[in-house]
C-alpha cells in the first residue's frame, strides 16, 4: 500500500504544476497599439521609447529622439534619427536624412542626400542620390546614386548604377552594377567592384 500512496502523490502535484503553467499563459498582456499623428500640423518630435508610431499626411520635419522605436510614414521634408534602434519605413521622399544612432534603419522610395554618423545601420533607398557614411558595419542598397562617401570600416555599399564613390577606411565594400562610376580608394582591404571605371 505505501508504493502506491507514494507513486500517485508526484503525479497529483505535477497535474497541478502543469495546469498553472497553461492558466499563466493564457493571461499574456495585449499588445500596445501604434500612436498615429497628424503630420500636417508642422514639426514633429517623437520623444518616447519603445513606441510604434503612425504618421499621416505630409509630414514637414521628423525628429526622433526616442529609442527602439518604429515609425512608418509617407513622406517627410527632413528626416533626423537621433535615438536608437529606430526603425523608419516610408512609402515616398524623406531628406536630407541624418542619422546618428546606432543600429537603426531607413527604408524609403527616395532621399536626395542620406548623412550617418553612426555604426549599424542599414539604408534601403531606391533614389539615394547622396549618401555620406561615417561610421561602422553599415549597410546601404540603392538603385541609383550621384555620390557615396564612405569614412569608416567594414560598411557595405550596393548600387545599381552610380556615379562616383569615395572610400577612405579599412575593409570597405562597393559594389556597382551597371553604368560608368569614378572611383577614388584610400585605405587597407577595400573592395570596389564597378561595371566601368570613369
């Protein structure tokens, strides 16, 4: 009779331990919900972390100087990324862009000129006309370009076509596609790869 006693006791307690552990699961916190703003009312500053942002009509100038935050938007006359892990997508034109911290991202459908003075951070823009890096491990993907400046190491720049690039640092790498590119190189372990060198 005791083996049996001592057999069902753990089994009883581990029933309990499993039900409580499904009844915490069940209570998750809901998600937060995107703060929208209307960008028609002049400049905004987007200073709280940890937010997800929603900007509606054409913004003027942008600045976020909050951290880990998401931002999605049209179109903006200025675009300034102070905080960092900030994340800005945007369905049109921003710029002229600054960007200074670290490990955040710019996605859009054009910039006339795109300055980072940071490190980690990743460009998608399809017209990047001007982009200035400084900074490390940085990333940028464009189709077409005028000029990229790039002082730093270890950052990757990728163009379709573009017209001239300058490296000055360690372990760099440009790719172009297509087009005639001017290419000045200065530093150690630089790649530049061009279709045609001008």
């Amino acid at each position: 009779m005791t083996p049996i006693s001592f057999l069902r006791a753990p089994v009883i307690s581990l029933a309990a331990v499993a039900l409580v552990g499904a009844t915490t699961a069940v209570i998750a916190a809901p998600a937060q919900a995107a703060v929208t703003l209307d960008c028609t009312t002049g400049p905004i500053t987007l200073a709280d972390s940890t937010e997800e942002y929603v900007l509606t009509g054409a913004c003027t100038d942008v600045t976020v100087t909050g951290s880990n935050v998401e931002v999605s938007l049209a179109s903006a006359t200025s675009l300034t990324v102070i905080g960092a892990n900030v994340d800005v997508d945007a369905t049109g034109v921003v710029g002229p862009v600054v960007v200074t911290g670290s490990n955040s991202s710019v996605e859009a459908a054009a910039a006339p000129v795109v300055r980072v003075r940071a490190s980690n951070v990743d460009l998608e823009i399809a017209a990047l006309d001007k982009a200035v890096l400084v900074g490390s491990n940085n990333d940028v993907e464009a189709r077409k370009g005028v000029k990229a400046k790039v002082k730093g190491a270890n950052n990757e720049v990728t163009y379709r076509k573009l017209r001239k690039v300058v490296v000055r640092g360690a372990n760099n790498t440009v790719k172009v596609r297509t087009g005639t590119t001017k290419v000045r190189v200065k530093g150690a372990n630089n790649i530049v790869r061009v279709h045609r060198r001008g």
